[in-house]
C-alpha cells in the first residue's frame, strides 16, 4: 500500500548463494480532489449590486477567493464566509482546500456591473413658452437640490461651460431659452 524496496538472494547447498538484486516500487496512490467552487450568478453585465455566492460540494472545504486578478491558493486570497457584495465590475477567482485533499482547480468568473446614476431633474421655466406683447422674466429651477442649472438663449444645447443661472432671466424678442440642470454624482 506504501513504497517498498524489496532485496532478494537465492541460496541452494553446495553453490554459491546468488548476487543480491533490489528493486524499488513507489506507491503513489493520488490524494481525491475537492470539489471546485461554484460561483452564483456566474458571471455576467448587471446595472445593479450583485450578491455573489461561493459553494463546493465537498463537505468542509475551504474557500478562498481574490478579487485583484492573482490566482487563490491555500496562502493566497480571502477565506470566504459570507456573499460577496460587488457593487462595480471584478472578476472573482476562487478555490477550494481541504486537509488531506488535493486542492480544486481554481474556478472565475467575470461581472461587468454599471449602475445608472440618477439624473438630475430637468429645469422648469415659471413662463411657459409661447408668443408675447412685452419681454418676459423667466425663473428657472430644478427639483433637484443642489443642482446647477445652466441656460442658453440662442437655441443651442446648453452644457457646464454655457452660463450659469443666477436670477430670471429677461426673455426679449425671439428668443429660444434651453437649460439643463447638473449635480455631481448625477447624469
């Protein structure tokens, strides 16, 4: 069941006993394997938090996983305990030990995630749009608090570099008013 090495003579009266022969067999029955980890969700493009879990079908195994692009091994990575919160895109490699075991091979997987930022709401004008007699002052605002509102009066598409709204506006004759609103962390 283990590595031997054998040595054997002959002998028979009245001759010379034999020259000593050896040899040597090495047993080398493999260690099982433990079973691979399983990732859920296995991968993939997500616009939301992904709550990753990480399995092996062998009983007591642990796992270790990184999330920095080096390869797991029984010194390397993070023992896993809990789901993985992802909240932008990793790829998780992961592998499972176990005494007494030869480790798993090393499974990964790939999230792309992009969460959506919220948009900042568009400005509302305190004159509605339409033909006048007299120049109109014009109040912008946005429902989004802390938002920056900027504005043009020549029809183009306003952006952070057009003028940044202080106070009404005085609206004169043919005049195209467009505004966006802006905040940091916001489309």
């Amino acid at each position: 069941i283990d590595s031997k090495t054998i040595k054997a003579i002959a002998t028979k009266a009245g001759m010379t006993d034999s020259t000593i022969t050896s040899a040597s067999f090495m047993i080398n029955i493999p260690l099982p394997q433990v079973a691979a980890p399983v990732i859920s969700p296995n991968g993939g493009t997500f616009s939301s938090t992904q709550s990753v879990t990480l399995t092996s079908a062998t009983a007591d195994a642990i796992i270790k996983y990184t999330l920095d692009g080096s390869t797991p091994s029984a010194s390397n990575g993070s023992v896993y305990s809990t789901a993985i919160s992802l909240i932008d895109s990793k790829t998780i490699k992961a592998i499972a030990t176990k005494a007494g075991m030869t480790d798993s091979t090393v499974t990964s997987a790939s999230f792309s995630i992009s969460i959506p930022l919220e948009q900042a709401a568009a400005p509302t004008f305190s004159v509605a749009e339409g033909t006048f007699d007299a120049t109109q002052s014009v109040v912008l605002s946005s429902l989004t608090a802390g938002a920056s509102i900027y504005y043009t009066t020549d029809g183009s598409v306003p952006t952070s570099s057009s003028v940044l709204y202080s106070s009404a506006i005085s609206v004169g004759v043919n005049t195209t008013l467009k505004a966006i609103a802006i905040k940091s962390g916001m489309t």
